[in-house]
C-alpha cells in the first residue's frame, strides 16, 4: 500500500548517507536488543489491555521487521517485499485445509494440520533447533516436530505424571552425588516442563518473566516489613498476602 510504501522509503532515507547517525550505525546484531524490547513491551500493552498504546507498540514491532530488512537488502541478501512473498508462501502451504484439499471441523484439527505440515518442512533443519534460540523455546520446537511421528504424551496428566518421575530421578542422582547425573535429570526436569508449557498453551519465557516480577514485588515487600521489626516468615507471608491484595 502507499503508507506501508511510505514508511519504508522513509526508514531508508534514516539511513542513507545524510540520514541520521544512529540509524546508520545499527546492524543485525545491535538490532536483538530493541526487538526483544519491541516485542515485550507489545505483550505488556495486551496483558494491560491498553489498545491505544498497543498500536504504537505494534508500530514499533514493525520497524524493526522493516529496519532489518532493509539492512539485508543494503547487504545484497534480501528485500521487505521477500519477506513478504516467503510469509505468503507459508500461509498457504501450512493452510491446506483452506487453500488445498484437506479439511478441518475445528481448531484442534488445524492445528493438527499445521504442525504435521511445519514437521515435514523443519524434521531436517539444523536452524529450527539451533541453540542459539532460548532453551525452553528450542525444547518446545523439538518436541513439536516429531509429534506428527507418535512421539506425544497422550493428556495434560500424563505430562504431570512424568514430571513427577523426573523429580524422582533428580532426587536419586542428588543421592549419588553425581554432577554429571543431576545436570542430565535436572535438563529433564525442564524438557517436561517446557512440555507442559506447550500443552496448556503458554509461553515458557512469558511465565517465567511473571513469576520473576512477582519475586521481585513480594521481596522488595518482604525487606520493607522486616525493617519494621517482622521476622523472617511473618513478613514473608505478609508479602505473599499484600501482593495477592493487589491482584483484587
């Protein structure tokens, strides 16, 4: 369209050789930081239901996507409008209940449809499991991928139920006293919970990021109430209570 048209012609002119000195200097790498940024500060606009400034944060997203493209077209290896056709491609491709012949009564089943499709296309790429991704997001890719395979927990419960063998093995190599057997029980302990994350639908990092804040408020509660004379666990419960107060 011509405002998207506009918005890349001026996001070039940022930096071209008389553009702004900043613009200019930025690259792929220096990027990461401001889209992660980006990207968080879009969740927190959701999460705080605040639709006006979820625009300007989803504008904000855009510039990065468009920023960095425009960086790879200066470099000679693609172009916004290549992004878009493979993004276009995709949809397609992954949609052969819409654009094919495949059918889906509801949502499980497209999705279904989707993750068989993705497995075919990823079982063999090096990059959608590369380490360089956040571990539990890189778990959730694995496990995804082979789904389509029989390699999938049957119900929510029988997740749980691993869980709770993992831990026990995480105990018995505690016992032993064995670093290298209490790395491999506790890296199980997090692959089940990365699973869990993925059946009940929720973004590892996003749940953890919460329970961090929610550490970090009743902490700062906590040595508040023990400069008051509380002790140890009484102001500790007493945090735990306040915070809970404020989510009323």
């Amino acid at each position: 369209s011509k405002k998207l048209n506009n918005l890349i012609e001026i996001t070039k002119a940022l930096r071209a050789k008389d553009g702004c000195p900043w613009d200019k200097e930025q690259t792929f790498k220096s990027l990461k930081r401001y889209i992660i940024e980006e990207a968080y500060e879009v969740i927190d606009a959701i999460d705080d239901e605040d639709y006006v400034n979820l625009e300007e944060e989803i504008g904000d997203l855009l510039l990065q996507v468009i920023f960095l493209s425009n960086i790879a077209e200066e470099q000679g290896l693609f172009k916004f409008e290549d992004v878009v056709a493979k993004l276009t491609e995709k949809l397609i491709r992954r949609h052969p209940h819409v654009f094919g012949d495949k059918k889906a009564n509801n949502a499980e089943e497209a999705i279904e449809i989707w993750n068989t499709q993705k497995s075919k296309e990823k079982l063999n790429s090096e990059k959608e499991f590369s380490k360089a991704s956040p571990s539990l997001v890189r778990a959730i890719r694995a496990s995804k991928a082979f789904t389509g395979y029989g390699l999938e927990w049957n119900s929510l419960n029988d997740i749980v139920t691993s869980l709770y063998s993992e831990i026990e093995e995480f105990n018995e190599a505690v016992k032993s006293k064995s670093e290298n057997e209490i790395e491999e029980e506790l890296g199980d302990i997090l692959f089940t919970v990365a699973n869990l994350c993925r059946w009940s639908k929720m973004n590892p990092e996003i749940s953890l990021n919460k329970s961090t804040d929610k550490f970090l408020k009743r902490a700062k509660l906590f040595i508040e109430l023990k400069s008051k004379g509380l002790s140890d666990n009484e102001a500790w419960v007493e945090a735990k209570l306040l915070c809970k107060e404020d989510l009323k």
